[in-house]
C-alpha cells in the first residue's frame, strides 16, 4: 500500500520525469523501517566486531570536560533558581520585606550566611567568567590545548576569588 501510494506520489509530482530524474536519482529507497534499518546496523557491527559507543565511565576527564559539565550545571542552577524565585514571589503571601525579616529571624550564622552567599556568588561570577571564555572561543582565540587548560584553570581561580569577596560584603 505504501509503495503504491509513493509511487502515486511520484507521479504527480512529476518527479518520474526525465528532466526531474536529478531531483530522486540519489534517493535512498524506502523499502524498510526504521526498524528493519537499526537492526541490519547492529547486526552488521556484531558481525564485524565493532565495539559499542564507549561509556563516560572510560574517558579520562580533563579541564575542558569538567569546565563544559560544570557550565551547563551553573546555568541550570542561575536559570531553576530565578525562575524558582520569580514563581515563590508571585505566589507567596506577603512582600519581600516580610521574608527577609524572617530570614534574619533565623539568626543563621556568620558562617553559614558567608557559605550561603558564596553558593549564591560562585555560578554566577563562574557562568559569566566561562561565558567570556567561549566568547573569545567565537573570536578564533585560544583553541590550542595548553590555552583551553590555562584558561580553565584562570576561570576557576577568578571565580573563587571573585566569590569569596562577594560573599564577604
């Protein structure tokens, strides 16, 4: 049925033309599912002895492995915590003033308001810090591998730093 139907298909669409030959003349045929086509694929590698897509569990991590990992995680954090924020303020009772009495009401101590500010500070001077990296990345700059390295690791540097002084304020 499907076959006829292509074939109709073809057909008025003038594609069974010579002069429209160019446009199917490389098409693959379409004789077989998605299916039928994934199980010819695994069983011609079993054949061959192909070995499977390696696991993550086999690469040895590396800076830029880590810094990609580590970014994607930071904007995941920047991202679910404003919209966290922005949804509790739309449905909460109360204004901003009332809960941040009641924070201070927790009398929370001077280290673990400090700690709470640097997980507060580190994905956002380290999202934007790497956000700079891979703009000079677009600019051509700093593909070679002792560049990636050297930026990874001045990134991670510059964003402790940077949240250590934003927490302490």
């Amino acid at each position: 049925m499907a076959l006829l139907l292509r074939s109709v298909a073809r057909q008025s669409l003038c594609l069974s033309r010579p002069q429209f030959n160019v446009l199917y003349r490389h098409a693959a045929p379409m004789g077989s599912t998605a299916k039928e086509e994934m199980n010819k694929f695994w069983d011609k590698n079993s054949r061959l002895n192909r070995p499977m897509s390696p696991h993550l569990t086999i690469y040895k991590w590396s800076v830029p492995m880590m810094m990609s990992i580590t970014h994607r995680g930071t904007g995941l954090a920047l991202s679910g915590g404003i919209s966290a924020f922005a949804a509790a303020a739309l449905v909460l009772p109360g204004n901003y003033p009332y809960y941040l009495d009641l924070i201070h009401s927790l009398s929370v101590g001077p280290f673990l308001l400090g700690l709470a500010k640097f997980g507060i500070a580190f994905p956002v001077s380290y999202h934007t810090y790497n956000g700079i990296r891979h703009l000079c990345w677009d600019l051509g700059k700093g593909f070679r591998l002792p560049d990636v390295n050297r930026s990874g690791y001045f990134v991670i540097r510059l964003s402790v730093i940077t949240s250590i002084i934003l927490a302490s304020i």
